[in-house]
C-alpha cells in the first residue's frame, strides 16, 4: 500500500469520507463492471456497488492491509454479488449489459456490438464462479492471485476454474458462430 | 493437428493443462519457475501450444467486450449515505414529534398535580402554623420538581418545555391548595 493510500485510509478510518471516496474512486469502475458482469443488470449492479460500498466503509476496521485495498474492495463487491445471486431473480436477465456507450466511428461500433453480443451473452450462460474468473482475470487483468484473493478460492482451484471457464466459453462461442447465419 | 511425438500427453502437458492461467501468466509471480520449463514446451509441444492459443484467443474474444464505467454519481450516493448515517440523529422524542411533546407535558403536569395534591394531604393531616406550612409546602415541591426535572433531563428541547410548563402549573396547583388552606 502506499503512503498515500495509507494516509487517505487514515482519513478514512476516523470518519472522513471524502477519504474514503478518494481512495475508492481508482477501483470503482472495475467494481462496477465485477458486479455488471455477475449480475447482468446495470441498476442491480448500482445498488450492489453501493451496498459494497457502504459496507467497506462500515468495515475499515477490519482492513488490515495485508492485501491490496482494491483487492479486499472487490470481494466485498464480489460477495455482495454472489448474496445477491442467491436470492431469487425477479425477472430473467436482461440485455442490457450490452447498452453501453462507444467512442468509436459508427462502423466499428456496429462490429463491437455484434461481436459483444456474442461475447457477452456466451459469458452469461457460464456460471457465476466462471463469470467471475474470466471478468477479473481476461477482462480486468488482475493478477491470480488477486483473483484468488478475491474470491477466496485457493489459487490451484482458480486456475482449474480459469480451464474450464475457457474450454466451456470457448464451445459457447464456437456454437454461436454455427448457429449464426 | 500433431502432438509432440502423438496425441498422448506427457507430464509437462498435463501441469500445463492444469496451470492453464500460468501458460499466459503476466508476471505476477504466480508461475513461479515453471514458466521458462513450460514455455519450452510448448513451443514443441502442438497440443500444449493449442493450449496456449486458446488461451490468447479467449482472452482477445474478452477484451472486445466494452469497459462501461461506473455510472455518474455513484461514489456520490454512497458518500451522501455515509454523511447521512455519520450526522446526529434526531432523538426518539423529536422523531415523534409534537405529539409525543404533548404527551411528556401532559405526563409531567400529572406529576405536578400530584405533587400539589401531596402537600394538600401533608398541610391537612399535619397542624402547622402559617409560616411553617409554606416552608414545608415549599420543601416538599423542591423535591417533586427536582426528582421531575432529573427524569426529564436527557428528553431534549421539546422535553424540556414540558417541563416548564409542568413547573409552572405545578406551582399554580401547590398555590392554589395553600390558599384554600
């Protein structure tokens, strides 16, 4: 951690949340996107980061630093995302995640979207411990080990869910391009 | 597709099947002194080197994916939350409002008439002159008003005014008995 992230969790701890924003604010994108892409709904993910959110806050304490921040702030995000995977889904899951915005030419953004669509609706058949190897590992570049961190698994079982995570993503995809006229 | 030597797997194939994420680990340190062995292998080795393409090619198909950012405003809500919960809360009694307020006044002006009745039946059972009568009415209004005002002390301003209303009529009623009187 350094020093400035140490001060700032300083701040943050005797109650300074403008702080605690500061030191969040690095990781929240891909806090976000962690939640968008296990979840599949964008106001879902919203109130899962919040919800994260206000519990890292309500749990600096327990922060001890021997990991990364962001690191112990995605597997709050990522647990409070599986908690909520395991309640019952109000409505099937929606297309949404794809409703993004592009800063390319129009051409181009037509091509991503087709090829996202593919992607990311191959992606949402796997299941969440799947999902979320391939999000933080492919997606976000994090280290294994963080993944491993994050989700808690040891990091043998992480790669072996990254191996099939990619033999399975790779038969959805393949199947979609059959099926593609 | 031809394999080193055939199709069967060697040992090395076999580890760098299971430590699939390690083939295009990113220096995290999590390969650790495999990877040098690995990467030799699979650069003869067609079933290994499909390994590691696979890998490279789910990890292309993943990055086509777009990178929505948090949306605007969410680390705001969060903080907006956190103040909310960190500025003073509103005590029970000003929660409930003038109702309850009404209700302690009423609560204290029973007290006071209480305490007047009191020193009516100590001024009738007791013969005392005049002067001596006021001393003890007085007395004895002393400790009910301040055994009150040591009740009504944490009940905050609404509480308070009750409290001088209940002084007030308290004092009424204990002047009016030692009038009659």
């Amino acid at each position: 951690m350094g020093t400035g992230e140490a001060e700032l969790l300083q701040a943050a701890r005797q109650g300074d949340h403008e702080a605690f924003a500061r030191l969040v604010r690095p990781s929240l994108d891909t806090a976000y996107r962690l939640a968008l892409r296990l979840l599949g709904d964008a106001a879902e993910a919203e109130d899962a980061v919040q919800d994260a959110l206000y519990s890292a806050w309500r749990g600096l304490a327990r922060f001890r630093g021997g990991a990364k921040f962001s690191t112990w702030l995605y597997r709050i995000v990522w647990r409070q995302c599986v908690d909520r995977l395991r309640r019952p889904q109000p409505a099937a899951l929606t297309e949404q995640a794809a409703d993004v915005s592009f800063d390319n030419d129009p051409a181009t953004r037509v091509e991503t979207l087709e090829a996202e669509s593919r992607v990311e609706r191959a992606l949402r058949q796997l299941p969440a411990a799947y999902r979320t190897v391939l999000t933080l590992f492919y997606i976000e570049d994090l280290p294994i080990k963080d993944v491993a961190r994050i989700t808690g698994l040891p990091l043998g079982t992480v790669k072996t869910h990254l191996h099939r995570a990619r033999k399975e993503l790779r038969k959805l995809l393949e199947e979609s391009e059959v099926m593609q006229p | 597709m031809t394999r080193h030597g055939a199709k069967r797997r060697t040992w090395l194939c076999r580890l760098a099947e299971r430590t699939g994420a390690l083939i295009e680990d990113r220096g995290d340190g999590a390969r650790g002194l495999w990877q040098g062995l690995l990467q030799r292998h699979a650069a003869h080795c067609a079933y290994c080197r499909a390994e590691l393409e696979e890998a490279v090619w789910i990890r292309r198909e993943l990055q086509t994916l777009a990178r929505p950012r948090a949306p605007e405003g969410l680390m705001e809500s969060v903080v907006a939350r956190i103040a909310a919960e960190q500025a003073p809360q509103p005590s029970a009694l000003e929660r409930a409002g003038w109702r309850a307020a009404a209700a302690v006044g009423l609560l204290f002006l029973a007290l006071g008439i209480g305490g007047a009745v009191a020193v009516w039946a100590a001024v009738d059972s007791v013969s005392l002159s005049p002067g001596e009568l006021v001393m003890e009415a007085q007395a004895l209004a002393d400790e009910v008003l301040s055994a009150m005002y040591a009740a009504a002390h944490d009940v905050g301003l609404a509480g308070q005014m009750g409290l001088a209303l209940a002084w007030g009529l308290a004092g009424c009623a204990v002047a009016a008995a030692l009038r009659s009187a």
